[in-house]
C-alpha cells in the first residue's frame, strides 16, 4: 500500500515528539503520502524539548508539504479524501476527552471529524498524565466507540506517576495495519514499563 495516504497529527505531549517523529520519518520513508497536522499548542509553543519552528520545519521537510495549523485548513481532509487512516500521536489527556465528546475546537479535532466523515479508521496514540484518572472515561469511551483504534499504551512510570499511560511507539506501524482492517492490535495494554521515563505528558 506504497500509495497509502496518512494524516498524522501530534498534540502537546511534547516530551514524545521524537518518538512521533521518528515514526512519522519512518513512514515517509516507506513511500506512504503523509500529512502531517499540529494542535495550536504543538505548533506554538517553545519548551525544553525543543523550539515549536523547529519542528515545523522538520516535519515540512519530511512530509515536502505544509504542516496544516489551522481549523481551516483541517476542514477539507473530509471531503476531499485526503487521508486514509488519521494517526493522533502523541494524543493528550485534552484531546481525548474533545474526541470522546465530539468538540471540534483544534486543528487536530477538526481533521479527525473531518476524516471521519468517510468512516475511516483513526489510531490513538496515547501519552497523558491522567489516564487512569480523570481521564480514563474519556478513553474509555473511545475504546468503545467505532473506528478509534489504540496503540497499545502501559503505566510509563507507575511509582511516581501511578495515573500515567504512554504508548509504544514503536508498535504505531502494526498499529496502523490492524487499524486500517478494522481490527484493534492486541493487547492494548500492556504490562508496566521498567524504569523511569520523562515527564511532561498532558
């Protein structure tokens, strides 16, 4: 599926933009068509993980195209069948909870609705300080909900930050091909990761 074309949106987890990266290189470098989206915060803000027009340009470069910014620029993903499969990664505690209720108020929620409008697959990534908190409902329900598909996430950091999930990553390709036949990678949780990992996922 070389003529594969994928929407890949990053939100503030900014302490997992060079995992999403690293994925996001990876599939350019299949030859897959990607499109890449960034939340307003994503695309603004300047944190010790790096500088937001660095990234952009990164990604730019990357992806030979623009990154979309904009509500309005996110609105014809839909109706135009710009994409195939919408990947959220990393998707914040923020943006789950807006998806699970159908708020439409980001660049990157504007692309997921508008991407579902052709009843195609989107895959979460998930990276949030309070998944199993205030959170979890909201993922919950999206676990529940059809055409949302997870990368399969653990406790990062269960001693210090009990409440905190972050997904592999590296399982977001497999991921992908499960969710693009409709099927959800198994399991989708997984056992708690050894060790102590960066902090800052929102």
């Amino acid at each position: 599926m070389s003529n594969l074309r994928i929407g890949f949106a990053l939100c503030g987890s900014f302490c997992t933009f060079e995992k999403a990266l690293t994925q996001m290189e990876m599939l350019c470098q299949t030859g897959y068509e990607v499109l890449p989206i960034l939340s307003y915060h994503a695309a603004s803000v300047n944190t010790r993980f790096g500088q937001a027009n660095d990234f952009i340009q990164r990604m730019e470069t990357l992806c030979r195209r623009k990154v979309i910014r904009t509500i309005e620029e996110a609105e014809p993903i839909g109706p135009k069948k710009m994409t195939d499969i919408m990947i959220v990664a990393p998707c914040t505690g923020n943006t789950a909870a807006k998806l699970a209720h159908a708020i439409t108020d980001t660049p990157v929620t504007m692309a997921v609705k508008s991407h579902l409008r052709q009843e195609k697959p989107v895959l979460l990534c998930l990276a949030t300080n309070d998944a199993l908190g205030a959170s979890a409902q909201n993922i919950g329900r999206l676990l529940n909900t059809k055409h949302y598909y997870f990368v399969p996430f653990s406790q990062d950091d269960p001693v210090n930050k009990p409440n905190s999930l972050v997904a592999d990553f590296r399982l977001l390709p497999q991921a992908m091909d499960y969710a693009l036949r409709e099927q959800q990678l198994q399991p989708v949780l997984q056992s708690p990761r050894p060790g102590r990992s960066s902090s800052g996922n929102a």
